[in-house]
C-alpha cells in the first residue's frame, strides 16, 4: 500500500486525538518561562528548582525523569554556572547545535530526550525532540532509522520530520509531528491503525516475494548462480530492480532469493511449509532489527517458519552469538543454530 495514502488516513485520526489530548494544550506551556531573560535572572536555587521540576515532569511531552532527576540535580548543583551558561547558547545568534548537542554527555541526568525538547521549547519550529518513541514512530512508518540517540539519527529525525511537514502541513511544527510518534507508540488507536498498516505492508511485501520466487530468474537458478546473485542484491545502492522489464522492491528480491537459496526450510526446527497452490511458505526475520541499525544483509537474516519467528522475536534471548559464520542463541532456555554463509 502506498504509504503517503495510508499516512493520509493515520493523520485523519490524529488529528482528532490531538484536539482532545493534552499534548495540544501544552504546546505553549513553556512560552514565557523558558526565555533567555528569565533563566538568566533565575537566582540559583530558582535555576536549580525550575530545572530539576522541568526534567522530572519530562518537559510535559515525556514521563516525568524520575531515574535521572536525582542525578541531574547534582549535575547542576555541582556546575550551576557551567550549566547556565550552556543552556543559555542555544538563544545566541552564534549557536553551534552539533558543539552543543556532542556536549550533552558532559551533563549526567541531563539526556538527549530532555535536551531536545527543551530545544523545542526554546523553539518548536526549529529544534525536533528526540526520544525512544520519535525513534520508535518514525521506524514504524518506513523511515529508516537505529533506535541510537546519537547526533547522526537527529540529523536524520529532523529530516524525517521535515519530509512529513512537507507533505502534511497540518502537522505545523516539530511538536505536533512528535506528538504523532507518541500517538503511534503509545495510544491504543494509533497503535491499532500502523499495525493494519504494517500487516497490509507485510502482505503485499509476501506476494511480491513470491512472485519473484516463482519467475525463471530464480526459480531455474543453481545454488551458486543464487548466492552470487543474492551478494550482488545485498550490494546495491538502488532501492528497486528490474526483472524483464518489471519493477520490485530490492528488499524484496533479496528476500526472495534468500528464502530459494535455504530451500525454504526453517533455519531453528527444519520445517517446511507446502501449501496447496504447490508452492512454499516461510518467513524472513532479521537478527538485528532495522529499527536497531539491521541490515538488509545475508548475514542478518534468518529464514524461519511462523512459529520460530514469533518465538525469536518474543522469547526470552541469552547467549547470543554470531561465530565462523554460524549464528547460535538460546531462547527460553533452549539452544538454537543457523548457519549464515
């Protein structure tokens, strides 16, 4: 399904949640407190106060930082003047946000989550908040991204962010787009409307394997002709490619020609799944999401039946190792392993 489409329907339904939930209401919480004037005229208890109340109650866009709000107030109490200086540069002219965003780390309590929306406190127009859930929506939506909060992926949620202020001006600002993140990850409905999508993704993504799976391309070619052909895949830069004269997703040509070359059989329990058309099922699962930074690579996946899969993604994980291109992991206790060349 064409994914601006069903982003039309998805920001149908948030901007309805959005009218109602407090996110809206909080947008100018901050308006007239967090101004270069103000903090700078704080007294220190007064900085010191506003600070640990603003981190504690998660700048009101996230939970409030009660494992890190303790830590943080002996940051400031320990650097009061280091660290009024350092909240203050963002209203220079001369700001440097990359200087300022690799500083954080010098300011325990004081994480990438926080920073950010204090940022877009200063500035929802300018500075996009980046969290666990601003990860979690934009991979949820197709955008590539690892679940790091490093300067790279706020580079990239900015980009992101700015694609879909682009194209939804309803959205209006970097606030409201990451209230749409929250609305995604952690509201029932939103939850509920990108998993149809997801499932209806996955679907069309498994007819087009097979559709790939059963053309002559890959169906009359040899094991060595497959792997050859499935590095050549896993090395493009191109995110489509053309079989006579069709277009199809690269991702899914690789998994096509994964699947054909372990013989459609699960690497965990060596099942395998016939159907009644005569063809085969069997899933694809990376061992590294791609929300984690995964790739799509021969080395990180791995061909599983449906009920491997789910074990893989929801079973308790230990001793996980990947050795002499062998994957090998134990899952509610009990040992697996799967080749990876």
């Amino acid at each position: 399904m064409d994914r601006k489409l069903f982003l039309e329907k998805i920001l149908n339904e948030f901007e309805n949640w959005w009218t109602h939930d407090p996110h809206s209401s909080n947008i100018n919480f901050y308006q007239n407190t967090i101004t270069a004037s103000r903090l700078a005229s704080l007294s220190n208890k007064e900085f010191i106060d506003f600070f640990y109340g603003f981190v504690s109650e998660g700048g009101r866009v996230q939970s409030g930082g009660d494992r890190t709000k303790n830590k943080f107030r002996n940051t400031v109490q320990n650097n009061i003047d280091r660290f009024r200086k350092y909240v203050l540069k963002p209203f220079r002219d001369n700001f440097s946000l990359k200087d300022w965003f690799l500083q954080l780390e010098e300011y325990p309590g004081f994480g990438v989550g926080i920073a950010t929306i204090f940022l877009n406190r200063i500035n929802h127009r300018k500075y996009p908040i980046m969290n666990n859930k601003t990860l979690k929506g934009l991979s949820r939506l197709g955008y590539r991204i690892s679940s790091s909060k490093n300067w790279t992926n706020y580079k990239l949620v900015k980009q992101y962010q700015d694609d879909l202020l682009n194209d939804f001006p309803t959205l209006q600002n970097y606030y409201k787009a990451d209230a749409l993140n929250h609305f995604l990850v952690a509201v029932y409905q939103g939850q509920e409307l990108i998993s149809d999508y997801l499932q209806i993704d996955n679907f069309e993504n498994e007819l087009e394997q097979h559709e790939i799976e059963c053309g002559a391309e890959i169906d009359e070619t040899n094991k060595e002709e497959l792997y050859k052909k499935l590095i050549e895949c896993e090395n493009s830069k191109s995110e489509k490619i053309t079989i006579n004269g069709k277009v199809y997703k690269r991702h899914n040509y690789l998994m096509a020609l994964i699947k054909k070359y372990r013989d459609h059989k699960c690497q965990f329990c060596s099942t395998t799944i016939l159907k009644a058309n005569g063809a085969y099922y069997i899933e694809a699962c990376h061992i590294k999401p791609k929300a984690e930074g995964g790739k799509d690579s021969f080395d990180n996946i791995l061909i599983l039946c449906p009920n491997c899969h789910k074990l893989f993604d929801y079973g308790e994980r230990s001793n996980e190792k990947k050795r002499n291109a062998t994957y090998s992991i134990t899952i509610n206790e009990k040992k697996y392993k799967a080749s990876l060349k």
